[in-house]
C-alpha cells in the first residue's frame, strides 16, 4: 500500500518521548507500530452497515412525529413510573418472601 499521507498530530512530549523509547526497544519504526494501531483501531470500529442506518432513521423519524403530535412523557412523568415500577418490583420481591 503506497504511503503518500502525513499525520500530523500534538501530544505530551513526556508521551513521544516514552513512545520513541519503546519503538527502539522493540526494533520498530514508530511509523510502522502507529500505522498498525491504527489498522486495528479501525478494524475493531467497522462502519455500520446501510441497513443499521436505515433502522435508526426510521426510528428518529418516528419519535420526531410522536413528538410533533404530542405523544411523549416528561421527565418528571418517566421518574414517577420508574419509581412505581420499582415500588412495584420490591414489593413483589418483599410478598415472595414473606
């Protein structure tokens, strides 16, 4: 693969410094091991497929038109029912028990 691009970036010089020292150790052009960070970097972030993004613009698209016709809960309104919801779940767990 032709390497035609530069990266340029700023860090600690603390960092470089401790970086370069490694690369010796181990024989390697700090170059290389950075290109291969981020190789695997990229590998293990793939982008999400067109289906994926498919499902979240239909999702915001329909939670826009909730909204936009007033279905949606307030804060307040989600608090009160994860509490009762909890309320309800203890009180369960406390008549199993009893």
């Amino acid at each position: 693969m032709a390497k035609e691009a530069v990266f340029t970036m700023k860090l600690e010089p603390e960092l470089r410094d401790a970086f370069m020292a490694a690369a010796q150790r181990a024989d390697r052009p700090a170059s290389q091991l950075v290109r291969e960070m981020m190789r695997e970097f990229v590998e293990a972030h793939p982008e999400p497929d067109a289906a994926y993004w498919a499902f979240v613009r239909r999702k915001v698209e329909k939670a826009r038109k909730e909204v936009a016709e007033g279905h949606f809960s307030t804060q307040e309104e989600v608090e009160a029912d994860m509490k009762a919801r909890h309320e309800r779940i203890m009180a369960s767990m406390n008549d199993d028990r009893g």
